[in-house]
C-alpha cells in the first residue's frame, strides 16, 4: 500500500505554526515511506475565505519546502481538490446514505443517524480511545441556563443553507482521494468516532490516525495569531532559515530517541516516524527556535548564507558588492541567530563613519589613563608592516608592552574606538577587514574627539 497523507488548511486566515507543523509532519511521513502528500484547500466557507489567505499559505508552505504532490497549482487524479468545487461528489455519498436509510431530514437540515455502539479509535500516538456517540451526543452544555440539556445526537452532515459540514466532507474527501494516513492535531482525536461511523457507513476501511500533541505557550494557553512566533510569513521577514523552522517544528511534538536537536530537512525524512511522537502537548520557545536558527546558520555555505543575507545588507544600505562581504559574514555568522541580525553586526566594517554607542563609550573614558592607552594602539598598529590578523595581533602586543600594561588592557578600549560598542564580531578580524589607514583613523578620531 503507497502511503498518501493530506494536508486541508482552510483559507480564512494565516499559515499558523500550529498548522504548519501539522503539513511538516504530514510532508515527512509520506516523504520517509515513498509516498504521496496531497494539499487540499477547505474552503467551503464562503463568506471568511479569501485567495489572499490562500496565497499566504501556498507561499508559506514552499518557502518551508513543503511541496506537494497532488493540489493547487499541481492537480492530481483525484482532483478538484478545492472542496467548493466538489459538491456534485458530496451530493453523490450523501444519495448513497439516503439509499441505505441512514439519514433523515430535520428543519431543513440533514442528520446522519448514529448507531448506538462503541467506536474505538486505534491511534498511532494516542492509543484506543472508544466512544458511545449516541451516549455522548444525548446532551448538550446550555450556556444560558448553565446546565446540560438534551440533545439530539445524530449528526447534522448538511445544513438547512445546502452547505455541507466538516465532518462529512472530510470523510468523503479522503476515501475519493485514498488517504491511507490522517496525521493531525489531538483537538480533533474526538471527532474522529463520528468519522468512523461515517466510514462504516460506507462500507469503507478507515485510515490510519495519528493525533499529534497540541503546541501551547510557555504558560499553557493555545497558541493565537498575536502570539510571537505563531505565524509562519514573520519568519520569513525576521530573517529565520526555512530549515531551521522545519527542525524546530519537527521538535515540537517528536523526537529522534537521541541528544541529536539539529536536523535539516533530509535529516528529518530519514528519521521522521510515528513511533517518535510525543504523547504530551509541546511549549513553544522562541528563544529556543532563535538557538536553532543560529546553529543552522553558522553551517550554512558561504554563497548561500551570502544569498539568504543579502535583502538584509541591502535594506540596511550595505554594499554587497564589496570583496570583504564573504569575510564579514563569517564573522557574523559566529554572533547571530537570525539573518535579520547580520547587518547589525557587520555594519560598523563598511561605516564610513563609526556611531558610538554612548555607554559603551562612557566605559572607556571614566577609566584612568585612557589617552595613552589609545595613543600606545595608534602608535603600535601604524608600524605593523602586513595587515595580518598575527601581525595586528603583534601590534597591539608591542603597545601594550610600550606603557607597561597587559594586552587584554587594550583590547576592550581599542574594540570601542574602532567599533563604536562593546558588542559585535571579534576584534582583531574586524581590524583586518577595516585595514590599517582606516583603523589607525579611528583610533586617532576617537582620542581627538572623546578624551
């Protein structure tokens, strides 16, 4: 059997993360097993879809890498796979119910009638879970008398409107489209007796289910849109991987049974099964996927670190034509996690005036003999003969030795005056990339104008 795995986002909104690692999983399992992964649009409510929702979501999930084999843009043997273009097929499994007694009409609306019987749902994360739908569907939550009341436990599968609801045509979507593995979020693990009994209703075998852990915030609560890190277009526009996301995703919910927390997306169809799943619902860390992004980026190729960094530089007005760019994003790689960050870093290399951060700066004139420490560096780099980092090196060695000081002594005053801040990419490889006229200028500029 060829394993075919679904992904149906409803086009009413953004491509959540939630979602989103729901298509991840989806994409994997069928990737890993040789199968097929088919992308179907649910957009049968009318009034809230939009093609701009759409289009958020087609492009969100191929900048993940996500592609599908049967869908929008793509087609397929099983299409239309837009499910408002298919309601003559909804119409002809719902004739098939009519035929076999197992529906009826109430007040405009369509009730599949439930049989009294125990559906046990056999879930590959989640284990059996059985219900009575007609023990469980009897009553009902009244919120204005604030007690349960009765309730008619068949299933409304068409509204009084025509309109078909989610549950049927779910159903009748993945039997047409041979769906051999529903991998989705636990929220819907109790819909899914009804899905059985719809199932059985036609006289077909269910699929596999795969109910996967909700992904909360830190404290517990869902997950919205406003959360930071919930929709996945901001990634792309912060500056994060698209593989990292998929890594940090993946963790959201599975393990490869080892220490191992960095994949790429290869990686990740070699290991990705079922039995690695999570049983507890995940938190989300945006720290913790910034530490992913860091590290999928200090390993990144320098053409394509250069390629995903460039939109940066150039907003940020950094000449990526210059010859030291390749240099300087290696150094930057080393102190950033997000590709947004880069500028920030390098910056200061092709400044053609430095901007002195004033704390940073405050630290080094409130300390004592700050004047001949910065005249010792100017004096001590203008005679290095190659601009080496071992030769700079030497030079700042030779000035510390020259005032009787430590070179450690000179390294923080000498990364200010050249770099205008504490922070940033290391020193003496900064120096190298600024050369020798343009260091010594800083130097001498910072003495005149701060001490």
């Amino acid at each position: 059997m060829k394993v075919r795995t679904r992904f149906a986002p409803s086009p009413t909104g953004f491509l959540h993360i939630g979602g989103a690692r729901t298509a991840l999983y989806n994409w994997l399992y069928a990737r890993h097993h040789g199968g097929a992964f088919v992308l179907r649009v649910e957009d049968t409510d009318a009034e809230r879809s939009t093609k701009e929702s759409m289009d958020v979501i087609l492009d969100g999930l191929r900048w993940l890498g996500l592609e599908w084999d049967e869908g929008p843009g793509v087609g397929g043997e099983f299409g239309p796979y837009n499910q408002s273009e298919r309601v003559s097929i909804y119409d002809r499994y719902l004739a098939k119910l009519e035929e076999a007694g197992q529906v009826y009409e109430d007040e405009g609306a369509i009730r599949f009638r439930v049989p009294d019987k125990d559906y046990t749902v056999q879930d590959e994360v989640c284990g059996e879970v059985s219900t009575n739908l007609k023990e469980r569907g009897s009553t009902r939550f009244d919120a204005e008398t604030k007690q349960e009341v009765a309730a008619n436990p068949d299933i409304i599968i068409k509204r009084p409107n025509g309109g078909y609801i989610f549950h049927f045509v779910n159903v009748v979507d993945d039997i047409e489209m041979g769906i051999t593995h529903v991998i989705r979020g636990e929220d819907h693990l109790s819909n899914t007796p009804k899905h059985l009994a719809l199932y059985e209703a036609f006289d077909v075998a269910p699929p596999v289910f795969a109910h996967i852990p909700l992904n909360l915030n830190p404290n517990g609560t869902k997950m919205s849109k406003r959360d930071k890190g919930a929709l996945i277009h901001e990634y792309q526009s912060e500056g994060f991987i698209a593989d990292a996301v998929n890594n940090y995703m993946a963790l959201l919910g599975w393990s490869g049974k080892d220490d191992q927390e960095i994949f790429t997306l290869s990686d990740l169809k070699e290991r990705f099964d079922l039995g690695g799943v999570n049983k507890s619902n995940s938190k989300f860390d945006y720290t913790k996927c910034c530490w992913v992004n860091g590290e999928h980026l200090k390993k990144l190729p320098g053409d394509e670190l250069q390629a995903l960094a460039n939109p940066f530089l150039e907003a940020a007005e950094i000449p990526i034509k210059d010859p030291r760019i390749e240099a300087a994003l290696d150094l930057a790689r080393e102190r950033a996690q997000l590709l947004s960050e880069i500028p920030e870093v390098v910056a200061t290399i092709f400044a053609s005036e430095v901007e002195y951060d004033s704390d940073s700066v405050e630290k080094v004139v409130n300390r004592e003999g700050m004047k001949e420490v910065v005249t010792a560096l100017t004096n001590g780099l203008k005679t290095v003969g190659s601009w080496t980092e071992a030769d700079i090196k030497s030079g700042i060695a030779d000035a510390a030795a020259s005032i009787e000081a430590k070179m450690g002594a000179l390294m923080f005053p000498c990364r200010v005056a050249t770099m205008g801040s504490t922070s940033g990419a290391d020193l003496v490889p900064v120096l190298q990339l600024l050369g020798k006229e343009e260091t010594v200028k800083r130097l001498e500029g910072f003495s005149t104008n701060y001490l």
